[in-house]
C-alpha cells in the first residue's frame, strides 16, 4: 500500500506540501512549498541574516536555490513520481538589493515546454512589496 | 587603523582566508576561502546530506552558492575593498550527480573580463576525483 | 525639424515599423519589427534554407538574432530615443526543431525589469501553429 | 565508397575546412571553420556594416551565430559524424563594443563535459588586437 510510484509527480508535490516537508536543502534554507497545479509551482522563503554575503545582503546562492526549487517541482508537476530527472543548467538574474529585512519570498515557477526528455521553465522571485527580485529560467533532464 | 577600505579587494579576500571566515553563507554551507591571486579565487567546499534535494542529490542551490563565491572573490581581486558590486546574472552547468560521498569539492573562479563597471567571470567545480561536477559564469555591476 | 533625440524609445521604434526598416541585419535575416507598447515588442521572422546549419535546420544564430532584436526593442520602449544600450548578456533555450518549412515566426519581448542603468526582458518565439520554439532572456545596461 | 556515415565527427569537419564549406548560415554571415582537433574548433570571422544593428554595432546575434557555430564543431570533434546532435542552451556575454572596423574575429570552442547524451563546451572570440569581445557557454544533446 501507499506505492509511492503509482504517484504521479503532483499528487507527490501534494503530499510535500501536506506535510510541511521538501527536502534537507529546503529546511536549511527556511523554504516550503505552498502549491502546485499543472506546470506550475509556488514557493515561499524566509531569508535572514544568516545566508548574507560578505557584503551583508542575502547570497546569490540562496535566490538560486529557491529558483531551483521551484523550476524542478513545476516541471515535477509533468512527471510521473517514480521519473527521475534533474536540472542541467540553470539561469539567474538579480534584478534588486534583498536583505533579510525584505522579508517572506514567493517564487512561482511555471513550464514553458514540456518534451519528452527535454523540459524547460522559468521562475520570479516577488517580494512581499509583489516587486521582482530574481528571474530564472532552467533546464531538466528526464532520466530513463 | 587597520583602515578597512584602504585595502585593495585582494589584501581583503587574504584577510579571510587566514581568519577563517568567508560569510554567514560560506559557514552554513561549509565553505571556504582558500586562495586568491590576480582575477583567480579558489573556494573549497564539503557538501553533506544537510544540502540534498528531493532526490537525495546535491541541491542545485549548492553548487550555485560555491560558483557564485568563487565567481564573487575573483572579480574582488580586481577591485579596491571598499568598492561595492553585486551579481547581476549567474549561469551554471550541472554535468555530473554529486552525491554526500563525492567529498571535498573545489572551485576555480577566474576573471575574462574586466571593466570599469561590468566583470564577467568563469568557475568550475571539480571533485576529488578531478572530475567536472559543474561550471558556470556570471557578470557582476560595480556601485558607485 | 524632426529631431529624433527628441524622440522617445517608442516613438523611434514606430518610425521602424512605418517605414518597414530595422536594422542591416534584421534585413539580411528577414525579420521585421511589427508591434511596440510599453515593455513590449513583436517581431517576426521569415526562415528560410539560406539560413540553415550543416545539419539542414535553421542556425541557433538565427534564433538568437530574433530574440535578441525582440528583447533589445522592448527594453528601448523604456527609454528616450537618444539614450545608448546594448545587450550585455543573453541567454536562449531551443525547444523544437526548426526548419524553412514551419514558416513564418512571431517573436514577442517583455520587460521584467526596468531599472536606472540595467534592463532585463524575456522573449518567446513561436510558430504558425501557436507553438513555441525557442526562450530567452537577456540584460541590458544604458550607457550615460 | 565515401561513406559519410564512417567518418568520425573530426574526419567530417576537417573535409568542410578543405572544402571550405560551413554551412548556408555561415557563408551568408562570412564564417569558416579554421581548424579542429579532439574537443576544439576554431572559426573565423568576417564582420561588415551588412550585420549592423539599429545601434551601428555588430548586432548580438551575429556574434551569437558565431559562437553557437564554434560550440557545435567542438562538440562535434566528440561524435561519430552519423551522430544527430543540436544546441538545446546557448548562453553569450557581450564584454565589448564590436564594429566593421574591428575586423577578423576568432572563436574557439572548447568541450567541457562529454557525457553520452548531454556535451557541453565554451567559446571565447577575440579580435585581432587579441582582446576578448565576447564569451559563451552551450549545452547539446546527442539524438539517438
């Protein structure tokens, strides 16, 4: 019972968001998923101060790993649960100044084609002011 | 004394390799700062379980955080101290799984560019192995 | 009379569209600017066997041509007409196979983010059948 | 006899230098490929006012073609030449202003990772004061 591989990749995402729980990565970096629907899916992160950089403003590092996050559960809403795949290459631009003050991000993330092997998709990164912080677009594999 | 900003970036970046201390970033990843020289930074990096993915991999974000320091310390080296920049784009190839047992990971940064307002960089990350785990390049804006 | 610095970015580009001018190269590739607001540009693009690679499929060159005139046209819709820009970066995924057969395309661009010095702007090329072919992004800085 | 299929990507490539045949692409936009060996390719350049953007710049998706022409000959030094393979990412830095004047451009082409399905490489153009222009990345896929 509970044959996690008759899952498809949203009734997964859905069982993530039910239980609070995304992966190692997403804990450590105070990220959860929030929703997910065909192509499309929503996360949110609470920076702090913890995950500055030197120059005392949040890492790029940490924008790309909820970019990441989001353009792989997008693209895992086109997938089966059992699929592996991964990202082969991912995009970032850093469009303004983020400090832990800034406060709660949503980052959707959203399929822009979905091949056989092949996906692609795109991500933006909104304050709580809904301004833009970060774009991206990424590319995943689908492994056999 | 101990004027901060009379240091050239580079003066600077020796500063944190021999006080251990890179960012809050750098320690929650356990990275580190190892060695800089003229548009060249290397950055070490001990990936753990702390940083998985869904898929009990390395999480892309990781590696973005080593390629954005390296990439970040080597443009410094071009810069005085106290000259503010930032990453306006960041661009990674993952070419191979990295898992918790890969170990110690090192990451060459290197300059191809550099203006007065706008550096472009390269890095690449290699394992123990000296085998490719992902490259990247990114454009940083100098402020003001 | 008719003093283009006087101009702004949209009113410039409306004269293109006039007088079904674009650029050298947007001749040589037969590509034609067809609609400007602000933040957005449409342009479209006649392929053709002259434009093929050795593998007998339209050039990524060619797609990159017509992303990059619909990105850079809708960032100047941001801008007065007598203030320099250019692409500093650029980034495109090609998502289907393109050959002279699939016929007329349509490239849209789309401001994300306008700001001072640096612009960034998506763009998608698609197909007679509503398809999409291609993504891309790209940064812009205006020069003083 | 001459039985294309049999020859390996290099042998393929070093007849299209003797030939001196790219492609139709690449005759139209006055490029040759120079020289090969394993995982590098060399192309050159010709720019002219016919390739000029609405700026009188060398328009960015000249230099994208040249780039994405080196990437694919490096990648194809990998492949047996009965192999299908195509650009699925190409991502470009534009470092400096590039005019007519100018003059002849090199591009070379360097593999980075050569998986089974998935090759990835660089490319860097300079001109003939051997100063950087531009710089890029690619990522390809072998079709089965």
């Amino acid at each position: 019972m509970n044959d996690s591989a008759a899952l498809s990749g949203i009734e997964y995402l859905q069982g993530l968001i039910r239980d609070r729980t995304l992966s190692p990565m997403g804990a450590a970096m105070k990220m959860a998923l929030v929703a997910v629907s065909d192509g499309r899916a929503e996360v949110e992160a609470f920076p702090s101060e913890k995950f500055y950089n030197q120059q005392r403003r949040i890492h790029g590092g940490y924008l790309a790993t909820l970019l990441d996050t989001a353009l792989g559960c997008a693209v895992q809403t086109k997938l089966a649960q059992n699929v592996g795949y991964g990202t082969i290459e991912l995009k970032i631009n850093y469009v303004r100044k983020l400090v832990a003050e800034t406060g709660r991000l949503v980052c959707v993330g959203t399929v822009l084609h979905a091949g056989r092997t092949m996906l692609t998709a795109e991500a933006k990164v909104a304050g709580p002011d809904g301004k833009l912080y970060a774009h991206g677009t990424g590319t995943f594999l689908v492994y056999p």
